[in-house]
C-alpha cells in the first residue's frame, strides 16, 4: 500500500461527498414535485407522456396498487426485452448478423437487465446486435435504476407522511427518476466518457493489420451512451465481454474516476433526500455514514491483500511491489482495481475493471461480503436505501428489546407486522445464496462449469447466487453460467432477490404511512447520533454477516490458508 | 391490474423511443460532430492505413519490437466451432484468464514465463506485469520496468544504440493523471511505432 494509493481513494470519495447535498436536496425537490431548472425543457416532455398513457399526476396510490404498477411495469419491460433478443436477427442496426438469442440465456439476461441485476452470461460483442444493445438493454438499465428509485422514494414517504393511505403514483416517480435524473446525468456523463476516449459510433468494428502484419478485428459500437447510464443507475451491464476492465469502456485514469463516481453518486445522495423529505437531514447523513464505515473498510482489506500479492509468485523472482497483477490492467494498478472491486459490490453496481476470480483469497472475499451484506453500502440506486432503511428498522427494534421499549424510528412505532414482514425480507438473500449454491456444489453437470477446483470452485458458485441474489451482476467469471441450470436457477434467484424483498418492504411502507408520527419524546431512541451509527453497523455485519461466515470459511478463508501453505489445485 | 396495463405499455414504448433510441443517437450525433477521434476508436493511421486503435493492444513476438503483456482471449476453432482455440490480443472477443490465485495451471504458467525472462533480465526482479495475463486481454500498456527490462533485446535486433531505444521508452512512458490517479505506464503499440519511425 502506497501513500499515492490512499490519496487517490481519498480524493474519490471527497468527489462524491460534496455532491450528496446538491444531487440529494435536487432529487427531494424532483420527487416533491417541485419546480427545478430542467422543468422548462422537461414538463412538457413529462405532461405528454402522462397524457399518452392515462396517468392523472395527481392521483397518488396506496402500497398494494404502487407495488402492482411497479410490477406490470417491469413484466411488460421483462416481455419485450425477451422478444427484442430471441428476434434481434430481423431488427436492423446489426452489422455483425448475430442471430437470436438461445431460449434460457434471453430468459436469464431479461431477468438480469429488468432486475438490475446485470449479471451477463454472455459475451456482448459476441452476442447481442446493436439494436439489442440500445433499444433493449440501455432501456432496462434506465427503467431498472428508476423503477429502484421510485419505490426507495415511496419508502420514504411513508416515514415523511402521518396517517397517510397513499405513498405516492409509480408512473410519476418512475417518469420522473427517468427524466429528471438519470437522462440528464447520462448525456453528461456519456459525453464526458467520449472525451476521455470511449467510442460512440454504430459500426460494429474495425478491420485493422498489426504492426507484425497479423489481422486483429477490434469490435466497437455506441459504447459510451450505454456505460453512462450503466455507472449511472449501478446496473454494470457492459458493453463488451470484459466489462470496464475493456480498454474501450474503461480507457484510463479520467474514465475510471468518472466511473467510480458514477456508480457512487445517486446512491450516495438519496440517504440526503430521504432526510430532506422526512424533515430532519441528520437522519440520511447517519445512513450515509454508517454505509461510508463499512465500505472503506472494505475497500482497504481489499487493497491491503491485493498489494501483499501472492507468495508463489515471488518464489519466482517476481518483485511483488506492484502487488497482484493477474487479471488487472496496468493503467489501474492494485489500488484502482481494489477500490473499483469493493465500491461496485458495496454499490448492487457489478461493472468490473478487473478479474475477481484472480483477485487473491481475501480480496475475492470482499466483493463476496459486501454483497451478501445486502447491498445497502451504499447499495444500488434505490434498492440501496430501501435496503437501509429496513436495516434501521431491525437497529432500532433490537435497541428497543435490550432497553424493553416499544422501538420508533422516525417517529413511526416499529411493531410485530413490520418486524416480521423485515425478517422475511431479509432472509430472503441466505435463503437463494445457500440454497442454490448447496445444490449446485452437489449436481455434477452444475460442476462442470467451474473454471478453478478446490475452495475456489466453491467462491465461484457462491459468488454466482450471491451476485444473483443481490441484483449485483459482477462475477467469479471463470465459471461458465451460460448453461441451463445456471441460466435457470440464476434468473430465479434474480427474480426473488428483487421482488421478494420489494413486495414485504413495500407492506412496510403502507403500513408506515398509515400510522401517526409522533413527537420525540426525553425516552426516544435517537437515530442520528454516533451511537446509532455504531449499532446500525452491528446490525448489519451480524445480520448480514454471520449467516454467511460458514460459507466465507470453506471458500476464501481456507483458500487463503492453503495459499499461505504453498498449495496448488 | 387491468387499469395498469395501458400506462405500463405505453411508458414503455415512450421509454424505449426517448432512452433506447433518441438518447443513444444524439449523443452518438454530438459525440461524431465534436470528437469523431475518440468517437471512432482513437484510430492511428500509418499513411493511408490503419495499424491499431491506441487503446487496444496488440500480440508483439518478434524481437524487434517491445513485447505486450500475455493475454487470456480466444477465438473458434476453425476446425471444430465448439470449441476455442489461443488467440492472443483478440479484440472481438475480450477475456481474462479467470485462474484463480492457487490454480496449478497459473503457477506453472508463471514459473515457464519467468525462467524463460530471466535469461534477459540478468538475475534481476520481474515486473510483475511481464509474467501476469492483463484483465481484458487487450491491454495497449505495460510498466516502465518491463518496457526497461526488453531496451537491450530490442536495440540489440534493430542494431540501435541501446540509449537511443532508452530515450524512446522515457518520452512514451505516460504519468498519472494530475500527478496522482493511474499509474505509470507505457503505450506498447505507440512505442513500437515510434521505433519504426526510428530506424524500419
């Protein structure tokens, strides 16, 4: 670990810090339906839409109808996404004629781009067409991050309102996450990408003859448009194979910066906009905090073990100064790499700007537990405060058990129907990871598709269900999932980690707003002090963490032993 | 839930025009009008003829040039489309090597590539970049010390004085952006031009 190393996280997460007021304080007043600077432009874009599909703006709906909205939205989005890549062969914009898509890899990358997921298990520039790329994928990656954002919105109106039956109209927050948010961001975002160096053209490559006279095909398309909102809405579907670590993702330092900050900025604001709209600002900082602790651990774990490097290595005469350089690019170094690995893990972002499966044994294990710690650090944009705020609510029950008081949280009584609907939400993650991940480890053909034995054939499939279930998307990628079993049982465990959690949250939510807020009182609990923050941060490494710990110890853990010992497999 | 169905397939289709179409060609439009080099793959041109894109990398084996780092990419076997054969700096289909870090086949890997670098490095430390397959197979850089490591052999092959080849390495070797992020580094294909610039 360098001094320039830490100066460059340092300096990230300054970037980011100093947006979270304006980009939070922006959103509050965006969902609030106040006037902002891009009304004048994009009102009447907005009244349009409402008028087009029949929505009346101003009539807001209870939890059951939002989350039914919210959910016919994303089957119709799930149903054209599937027909757009089984019949991408008759649709123009693709210059390489690739055909349809297999059957169970559109049903599993359908699955993916509408739960934000973005787990890929296929190869973009082998694979998808232009026109799949745009129409198809960047549309999801747009309505997955607002559809996120609307509901952690309506989340967040049911602690704001007292005695409320209504938390808010889909249609509305999702159009406006859309168009006030994230369209903006990614115009923004793209064109600063193209600076940097990142192609935006619709050929699909170039024919070009090596300086050695050999043929190399460089593959290219309309990359940057896609990476803005990928960053942008913590989706982490890349454009090509390899993810950000593809030099034409991901060209240098400047694009890399932009990136991380990409993928942190919305998610690292709402924590402010839920205080804005609840009325007390010091709650999101306490959010933001606890999640901010957690990450930057993580993010020095991981830079510590992959500056250390692998001993077999300098048993070679390798100088390991420049750490673990297998599966990273030269331009990003251990330190880049490192950050990048625990921020999109910490983020449910998934873009890659190196191989995790090469990452040495306790640095793999970071991006494993910053997702199996739910994806709230700071989570993905929307899923990431939702996932908090439930998060909160167990911190303060299990305050109010050790102190025998009835727990509150922003004034809001926390009782047994919310309790037990946050428990079933939170158990949905060990409940896909282990399951699956036991039966995979036992199925024979299931275990063929793992690129490594020993301990790490396990973190493979661990990390497989986990990054499902997390809607996360990044990858062990030395496994093979492009087969039917893990097509299947990894669309499945996309499908429940993102709506079997929504739906019990959401109950939450209406039950929330309906109950009166009442005032603080000398015997509240508060929940914007450091104590708080410690305590939420225990609850979410026991919570998150300790269920999976048997897991951890018979994959990275005993591997990093055995790499200590000299053992190869 | 039938109320649901004419907003949820209209804003999808109104969706899909404004962030799947329009959004991709105008900033496809702008990015073509303002930047067409960055835009069309940061081509370098050699005459008429396109030798590379700056940012992808390219597979060196003769001496005379400075060699790149190993790459994992693949292409179909011509024989048998089932099945993938090595093809090193394959820029249609970028990979790793995804060997995890106890993986026999990785330290065997770099135990051959690192006895055989030896020989030139004369007794002493490997870079590590010189042994270790990049992420995405197509990486345009290697470090300072690996491009030190190859000056001799390649002087040596082109008949250059070996400071001349030096001097080369130093004015291609990039910093870090405002002096802190990224880290050093040297542009293989944009080295290796200028050598044939240099002497041919």
């Amino acid at each position: 670990m360098t001094a320039i190393g830490w100066l460059q996280i340092g300096i990230l997460f300054a970037l980011v810090l100093v947006c979270v007021k304006p980009l939070g304080g922006y959103m509050a007043r965006v969902f609030q339906g106040e006037r902002t600077p891009l009304t004048i432009v994009l009102g009447p874009i907005e009244r349009g839409f409402y008028r087009l599909a029949g929505v009346d703006p101003a009539k807001e709906q209870g939890w059951f109808a939002y989350t039914v909205a919210m959910i016919v939205f994303n089957a119709a989005g799930f149903l054209l996404l599937y027909l757009i890549l089984r019949l991408q062969g008759f649709f123009p914009l693709n210059p390489q004629g690739f055909s349809a898509v297999a059957p169970d890899l559109a049903f599993n990358t359908a699955i993916s781009f509408v739960t934000n997921t973005n787990w890929q298990a296929y190869g973009g520039e082998t694979t998808m067409s232009h026109f799949a790329q745009m129409t198809g994928l960047t549309v999801q990656n747009f309505l997955s991050a607002a559809t996120g954002i609307a509901l952690a919105i309506a989340f967040v109106r049911a602690f704001a309102r007292s005695g409320a039956a209504y938390v808010g109209n889909f249609w509305v927050d999702m159009t406006r996450a859309t168009l006030y948010v994230l369209l903006p961001f990614s115009v923004i975002v793209a064109l600063a990408f193209v600076a940097s160096g990142l192609p935006q053209t619709l050929l699909a490559s170039v024919d070009v003859k090596t300086l050695e006279g050999a043929a190399q095909t460089i593959a290219i398309g309309p990359v940057a448009s896609q990476e803005a909102i990928k960053q942008l809405g913590t989706n982490g579907g890349g454009f090509f194979n390899v993810n950000s670590a593809h030099p034409f993702e991901n060209p240098n330092a400047i694009s890399n910066l932009i990136s991380i900050w990409a993928m942190l900025a919305i998610s690292a604001s709402l924590p402010y906009t839920f205080g804005k709209m609840a009325g007390d600002t010091r709650q999101g900082w306490a959010l933001l905090l606890a999640m901010l602790v957690i990450l930057v651990a993580g993010v020095g774990i991981a830079y510590w073990a992959e500056a250390g490097g692998n001993p077999a290595f300098a048993a070679f005469g390798i100088d390991p100064s420049s750490g673990n350089l297998e599966g990273k690019e030269v331009r990003f170094g251990v330190v880049m790499s490192a950050l990048y690995a625990a921020v999109t893990t910490g983020l449910s972002c998934g873009a890659v700007n190196a191989m995790h499966d090469s990452f040495t044994p306790l640095a793999g294990m970071i991006p494993l537990i910053m997702i199996k710690l739910g994806e709230v650090l700071p989570g993905g944009v929307g899923s990431g405060l939702y996932g908090m705020l439930i998060f909160a609510i167990l911190a303060v029950f299990i305050a109010g058990l050790m102190v025998g008081r009835t727990p509150e949280y922003l004034g809001k009584k926390i009782e047994a129907r919310e309790m037990k609907l946050a428990m079933f939400a939170v158990l949905i993650l060990p409940l896909c990871i282990l399951g699956f991940s036991a039966a995979a480890a036992n199925l024979p053909f299931a275990l063929e598709s793992l690129a490594n034995n020993g301990p790490h054939g396990l973190s493979e499939i661990l990390y497989a269900y986990s990054s499902a279930t997390g809607n996360n998307g990044s990858a062990f990628a030395g496994l093979s999932a492009n087969t039917k079993w893990y097509n299947t049982t990894l669309g499945i465990s996309m499908l429940l980690g993102r709506f079997a959690y929504i739906v019990p949250m959401m109950a939450i939510a209406g039950s929330l707003a309906a109950k009166k807020r009442s005032p603080a009182s000398a015997g509240t609990f508060p929940t914007h002090t450091p104590l708080f923050v410690g305590l939420l941060i225990g609850v979410i490494l026991i919570v998150g963490g300790l269920q999976f710990f048997p897991a951890l110890a018979l994959g990275p853990i005993v591997e990093h032993l055995l790499m200590l010992a000299g053992k190869t497999f | 839930m039938f109320v649901h169905l004419r907003p949820a397939f209209v804003l999808l289709i109104l969706m899909t025009v404004l962030t799947g179409i329009c959004y991709p060609l105008a900033v496809t439009g702008v990015a073509q009008a303002v930047m067409p080099a960055q835009a069309n793959g940061s081509l370098i041109l050699r005459g008429d003829q396109i030798v590379g894109s700056e940012l992808i990398g390219q597979n060196f084996t003769s001496d005379r040039y400075f060699r790149a780092r190993l790459s994992a990419t693949v292409a179909p076997d011509p024989k048998d489309d089932t099945k993938t054969i090595d093809a090193p700096y394959n820029a249609a289909n970028s990979s790793g090597s995804n060997f995890g870090p106890l993986s026999k086949k990785l330290i065997d890997r770099i135990k051959a590539d690192a006895e055989q670098l030896a020989k030139e490095s004369g007794g002493k430390r490997l870079p590590a970049d010189a042994v270790t397959a990049s992420a995405s197979g197509l990486d345009p850089h290697i470090s300072p010390a690996y491009a030190a490591l190859q000056v001799a052999r390649v002087a040596g092959a082109r008949g250059l004085p070996i400071e001349r080849v030096a001097q080369l390495v130093a004015e291609h070797t990039e910093g870090r952006f405002l002096g802190v992020f990224g880290e050093l580094r040297v542009n293989v294909l944009k080295l290796n031009l200028a050598l044939d610039r240099s002497k041919p």
